[in-house]
C-alpha cells in the first residue's frame, strides 16, 4: 500500500485508520480508553461513520500497532488488572495538537475529506464549536503548519465551502482513493479492504453526480454482503456455532 509523509514518519491507510479510532474512542468512551487490539480491530471495523468501510484481523491490527509503536505515535499499556496489552495514541505530543485538532484530525482520518461544515455537525457529540468558522481556523492552522497536516482540497459542485483532507496516509486524491479499492479490492493481512460507490461524490466525471454505472451497483452489493457476513457471524457466535466456513464461501 502506498505512503505519503507527515514530517518524518510514513503512514499507511492502515495505521492512519487506527489512530483515527483511538483519537475517536479516547473521547467518545474515555472509560474503555486505551484499547485492547480486539477493541480497536472492532472500532476499525465498524459499518458506521468510517469512509472506507474495511475489514481488519487482529492479527493484522496487532501488526500496524507495533510499526506505529516503532514509529513513535502509540504506546503501550500493560496493568495488572486489564488481562490483555492496551493501546494509546501520542499524536498530540508528537505534533503538539490542540484538542479541537485532534477532534478535526480523527474525522479527517475516519470518514475522509469534508468541508468544515460538515466537521462542525460530525464533531458535536465530542466538541461543540461555536461556529463554521472556528472550525476553518482549525483547519486553516493545521494546513498552514511549516509541514503541514491537511490540505485544501476545494470545493465540489453545489458546496459553498472548500474541502479539507489529511496528509497522513495515502496522498492521492479522493476520488483516487475511493475508486481504488472498489475496482482492485485491497488484500491486507487476509482482509479485504472494501471501497465505498463513487456515487457518493468522490469520483469524477458523470459517476459523481449522475445515474449510479453497473460499477456502483457492485460496489454497493459488495458492501451488503460484507454486512450480511458479519452479521452472519455474529449470529453464528450467538448459536455457539463455528459459522468460518460460511464466512469465507
């Protein structure tokens, strides 16, 4: 998977995915915070609020948390009275983030470019800012840095505001990004990495704003069985059954 550089360190999609995740549940469920490697693999995970939708093992999990230790962004946690390694981001001390950067950062992370509208609306539930503008200030500082950690990315047809994108992992654009996976599914430590329809505005040309194309349509069947499977599974885990060969037909 290709890297982009934030300062000195290199990222992956990945590895961005889980600090977004540990940023976000330091906040959203400070009393589980840090996170166990299944905690994470799930939050990773979730069908909800996350852009692309992914499919992590946690085995796989266990093996970007250790490369982002390595490069400084996480620690480790080990107590006597947690049973299994917890995990925590030090992205704010590396980078000096303020909290309303960090909260901007983790849905730039999770759910892809947005314009500060949208960041505002998305960013309630952890901080309210006062206004649209306050969160441009934000992202204004961020990607004014000597390195910076967004870019503006514009506006799309119809918006009123510029877009904002993080620096951190992949550096193509969005719509490169979200084609990506969706045309050549992206195998990552026995997972798929499952991209969501271009219909949604990422992509280019008719395929943003247009009739969904046949490729959306698969796009978007994909996504369901991704959900039925996972549903499936919980379901087969309920029934105290082994429902993997299910899973994997």
């Amino acid at each position: 998977m290709s890297l982009s550089i934030v300062g000195a360190v290199e990222l992956s999609q990945a590895q961005v995915r889980l600090i977004g995740c540990l940023m976000e549940k330091e906040r959203t469920t400070p009393a589980e915070y840090p996170l166990s490697a299944n905690a994470l693999m799930r939050a990773a995970n979730q069908s909800t609020s996350r852009d692309p939708i992914v499919s992590y093992d946690q085995s796989f999990v266990e093996t970007e948390l250790a490369l982002l230790k390595d490069l400084g962004l996480v620690r480790y946690v080990f107590s006597q009275s947690n049973r299994a390694t917890k995990f925590r981001h030090i992205a704010d001390e590396v980078f000096g983030l303020s909290e309303a950067e960090i909260v901007v950062l983790s849905l730039l992370f999770l759910r892809g470019d947005q314009t500060a509208g949208e960041l505002r609306t998305r960013a309630e539930r952890v901080l309210a800012f006062p206004s649209t503008e306050a969160v441009t200030g934000v992202l204004d500082d961020l990607a004014d840095r000597a390195d910076p950690l967004v870019l503006r990315r514009g506006r799309r047809p119809g918006q009123s505001g510029d877009r904002y994108g993080h620096r951190w992992g992949d550096d193509q654009s969005a719509a490169a990004i979200a084609i990506a996976p969706a045309a050549h599914p992206v195998v990552a430590g026995g997972s798929v990495v499952v991209g969501q329809s271009t219909v949604d505005g990422r992509g280019a040309g008719p395929t943003a704003v247009g009739a969904p194309t046949l490729a959306d349509e698969v796009i978007a069947l994909r996504h369901e069985v991704h959900v039925m499977r996972e549903r499936l599974d919980l379901i087969w885990r309920e029934l105290g059954l082994d429902g993997s060969s299910l899973s994997q037909t």
